[in-house]
C-alpha cells in the first residue's frame, strides 16, 4: 500500500493506492492522531505500508511515528509537482503526484523522489541551536540599521555599535531627542547582544578540542559545520558531500559542448557561508594544507573574482577533507594540517 499525505499544520490530505490499482479518492485529517489510527488500521489490511511526504515547517515528527509503527515513511524535499502547467494547485493534486511518484520511487525508478535524510531529534536540537543564533545575529543588525536610518532624519549618520555605553553617553549629551528616540531599540539590542553571547558559547562548549581541530578551525566554526552535517558518516563518498554543499560548478552540456558555470547552491547555505569563512583563514594559518599549496601561485597572481572563485574551491576541498578526517579515513598530518 502506498500513501501520499500532504501535510500542514491543521490538517492532512491523504492518497491511498492498493498494489498496481488506480489512486483511490483524497481524504482529509484534521487531527494527527486520526491520521495515524487510519495508517495503524492500513497495516492490519496490508503486507507492507509506504508512506511519503514533503519536508517543511512541520518537521519530522510525524515521519518518526510513522516509522515506529513499522511504516516505511519518506520525506522528500518540496517541489511542484503537477506535470502540466495549467495553473491548478491543491492539496489534493500533491497528495496524489506524491502518492504516485513513491509508487514508481519504491518500484525502482529512483530518479521519482529526492528523499532527505530524516535527522535524530539529538541532532534536529543541535541544528536549531545554531540556526537559532544565525536568527540572533539577523535581529540585531536589523534593529541596528534601524536605528541608523532614525538618526538620519536627524541629520546624524551612525556607524558601528552606536549603542556601546561611551557612544550612548555622548549621544545623550549631544542629541537628547534622537538619544530619546532610540532608547527602546538600544534597550532591545542589548539584550539580543547577551542572548547572543550566551548562544556563543554554549555552541562552543559543545565543540571537540583544540587538538582534534585543524589550526584556524575555531570551536564555533566546527560547532556550526558539524551541527548542519548532522553526521559525516551520512556520506559515501567525496561528490555526495561536494553536493550537498552547493559549491559544485553548474554545468550545460549537450553533444559535443560541455559549459560549467557557477556554482550551483543546490545545497545547505549556511553551510556554504561557514565553509567559505574557514577556507579564508585556513589560507592564513595553514600555509602546508596541500590543497593550498595546489592555488597558492594562481591565488598570489589573481585579484577580486578570480581570488573569491579560489576560495569556493579550497571550501569545497575542506568540506571533503573533514569528511575524511571526521570518518577516520585520513589523519591532520597527511592533508598537510597543523593542529589547533
């Protein structure tokens, strides 16, 4: 039996196809514990239940139930999925493609599905931990900027941490109103500020040692790779992690004619950001990196794009090579890395 839910936050739209037979009509939920009952009473008709859904706000709690009745349950990533492009969407129709595409998914055409890999809820919390900080970060430069352009209607121009106790003091003394104006944006920024440190360093705690990281790798740097790979051993080999990256060249190729563009950013993003960032100062602190050693020339003679273009290509390096060195594959001393 295969089933393809919708899935939202009220309610769940369902499709059920028997074996080789047409999809049955689409049913709807309101309740999640109704549509598990429905799923429990499935099993008792059926050999073997499959269930598939897209991933999205909602989690993966849902898929971990499922999986602990005994239900094989897929979360794919979201896409549109009707055919043909007759500006039609409904929850109906995605419960049906679904349930249509885990049917051919299951029969062997793997190309059918994306499934992603359903993460543990140990590692689903460290996750958030640090996505929550990157949202920590967000909020306090949107209230800084703020803050910036309030100013201007007082002919003031601000920069840096106008908020700081010397800065604020001066402002008080020099422009009482604009001081007036910004004092509950100052009083929200900081404490953004001491929730963010906070953030910082518990992301840090969690962090391996000095020793079992490669020089320039700081703790909250590993901490946030580590938390959005989830597990290095997920991979199996150097292009899945590549890929997941984002930072492989695009490519248009037909006959003959071969392109490669830039990169795709197909993957996670935050990722990328912190790969990137550590590839900027791995070039500073570890000159025998043997992947820096293969750029160092062309990196010395480049400028601007060319030197950022060689930057995506040492992160994509050191993205494979913390998958070796984090899956016992290859040691700091062989990849030409000094430890920290």
């Amino acid at each position: 039996m295969y089933i393809g839910i919708d899935a939202h936050v009220e309610r769940y739209v369902v499709v059920r196809q028997i074996d080789g037979l047409p999809p049955q009509p689409a049913q709807t939920f309101r309740k999640e514990e109704t549509l598990l009952n429905w799923v429990a009473k499935q099993q008792r008709l059926a050999a073997r239940v499959v269930c598939c859904y897209e991933a999205g706000p909602t989690g993966f709690g849902l898929c971990r139930q499922l999986r602990g009745m005994g239900v094989v349950c897929h979360v794919v990533a979201p896409k549109r999925w009707a055919e043909n492009d007759d500006g039609v969407k409904t929850d109906r129709r995605d419960a049906r493609a679904l349930c249509g595409r885990v049917e051919s998914y299951e029969r062997g055409n793997t190309s059918a599905l994306r499934p992603v890999r359903v993460p543990s809820e140990e590692e689903e919390h460290a996750r958030a931990l640090g996505r929550q900080r990157e949202a920590l970060k967000k909020e306090l430069k949107r209230n800084a900027q703020r803050g910036r352009g309030q100013a201007l209607l007082y002919g003031e121009r601000l920069k840096g941490r106008w908020w700081s106790e010397k800065r604020w003091g001066q402002m008080h003394c020099e422009h009482g109103k604009l001081a007036e104006l910004l004092a509950p944006l100052r009083a929200v920024i900081l404490v953004i500020e001491e929730q963010l440190a906070a953030s910082t360093k518990a992301l840090e705690s969690g962090s391996i040692s000095e020793e079992e990281r490669p020089k320039g790798l700081g703790a909250l740097t590993w901490r946030m790779i580590k938390g959005e790979v989830c597990d290095f051993a997920r991979f199996e080999n150097r292009r899945q992690v590549a890929s997941y990256t984002g930072l492989c060249p695009s490519e248009t190729s037909s006959g003959r004619s071969r392109r490669q563009g830039s990169v795709t950013k197909h993957g996670n993003p935050l990722l990328r950001q912190y790969l990137v960032e550590a590839a900027w100062r791995l070039i500073r602190w570890q000159p025998d990196w043997y992947a820096w050693k293969k750029w160092r020339g062309e990196f010395a003679r480049a400028s601007g794009g060319r030197r950022k273009q060689i930057v995506v290509a040492l992160a994509r390096t050191l993205a494979v090579d913390m998958w070796r060195l984090y899956t016992g594959q290859t040691d700091m001393e062989k990849l030409g890395l000094a430890a920290g």
